[in-house]
C-alpha cells in the first residue's frame, strides 16, 4: 500500500487515538513486546530473564511545507556500544526523569541540542525489547521547523532528516539476516541511500508505520 496521500495529512491529527497516551509498561509475556525478537522465534529461550533497563528516544517528526521528515542520527565512532549505527537521540531513564516524555527530551537537548521548547509530544509508540535488555520507550514528538540543532561530538557524528513518507511505505521495510551468538537473526532494515538504517532503529520505524499507516 502507497501512503503519500495519508502522509500528506497533519502528523498531529493522524496520531490522534492511534498512538498511546500514557507510556506502556512491562509485563509478560514477552510475546506482547515488539523487538527484533519478534521476527526470531526460536530466541525466545534465550532472551535475558533480569529485569529490563528503561529507556526512552525521541521520534522527531519535521513537518515542513514540503513535507514531513523525521530527524534521525548517526551514532559517533568512539561509542562503546553501537557505534556509527544510526539511532533516534535517546537513552536511559535516569531516576529524576518524571517520564520517559521528560527522559527522551532531555537526551535530545544533550545529543543534538534540540531545545524542548521545540518539540510538542504527541504520544508514545508500543515499547520495544531490545536484544541488549533495554525496554525502550519511543515518544513521538513533532519539532518546530527550522529548530536549531549543536550536536554533541562525543555522542553524535551526524544529524540528517528522512522524508516520512519515505519511511512509511511498507515497501522500504526489508528484512535482512546476520549471523549473531551463533545464530541466523532477522531484523528489519530500511536502507536510504548511503545510510543504512536497521535493528531497534528500524523496528521502531516498523511500529511507527503500523499504528499510524498500515490501515489506510
């Protein structure tokens, strides 16, 4: 299905009782979780049985004239983990995060310097389980044209923008495989250019397509 013509209405008035008003919380099983997992079945067993740590990113929609865009970022090279990988800015809740509104918005004025004042959260997507046990809560949030963005070096080697409807067309999502611990993994990919967008990053895009796109 071609969504040009549904991305063309306003991002706020299609999410409106389509994206959560209040964040999901973790519950069993973990079938009811999105997650890489999910496309994996036979890792069910080895899925980390501790706790998940909380996390939450910013899902930044652009809604230029031309069209909406949604910010993305590629990691810096000097991270432990994940790095070069493209993300949404993002990261860990920290124990004086009231939300995980409040922690995806403090991430990004610490990541690429995006004021919240600029950003008007619309809702959350469904949490996704990562493979590294992070329960990541992604906010949906529309940002002010033109926002000025200072990315932080040690974090963030580039900010960049996508055309949504670029991502919301079922036709971009691919599923790729890797070997990983052993194992053949499937996981989404969307590839956009030279940029290579995939794992969490993707399966959120994933999510984001189902909830606001995929009926039409």
């Amino acid at each position: 299905m071609r969504v040009t013509s549904q991305v063309g209405r306003p991002v706020a008035e299609r999410a409106a009782g389509r994206l959560r008003s209040e964040p999901p919380g973790f519950r069993e099983p973990r079938a009811d979780l999105k997650g890489d997992h999910a496309l994996n079945p036979e890792s069910w067993g080895s899925l980390p049985t501790d706790a998940p740590r909380h996390a939450a990113v910013l899902v930044p929609v652009i809604e230029h004239a031309s069209g909406p865009a949604v910010l993305l970022t590629e990691r810096a090279s000097g991270l432990r983990h994940h790095s070069g990988q493209i993300a949404f800015p993002g990261g860990r809740m920290d124990p004086e995060d009231a939300t995980p509104i409040d922690t995806a918005l403090r991430e990004a004025e610490e990541e690429i310097g995006l004021d919240r004042r600029h950003v008007r959260p619309l809702g959350y997507l469904d949490a996704y389980l990562s493979g590294t046990n992070y329960f990541v809560l992604p906010v949906v949030g529309l940002v002010r044209p033109g926002a000025e963005l200072t990315l932080n070096p040690a974090e963030v080697a580039d900010a960049f923008e996508v055309p949504l409807a670029f991502l919301m067309e079922e036709a971009n999502h691919q599923l790729h495989a890797r070997e990983w611990n052993g194992r053949m993994r499937q996981f989404y990919a969307i590839p956009f250019g030279d940029r290579y967008i995939w794992g969490v990053t993707a399966g959120i895009i994933r999510n984001m397509y189902e909830r606001l796109y995929a009926d039409g």
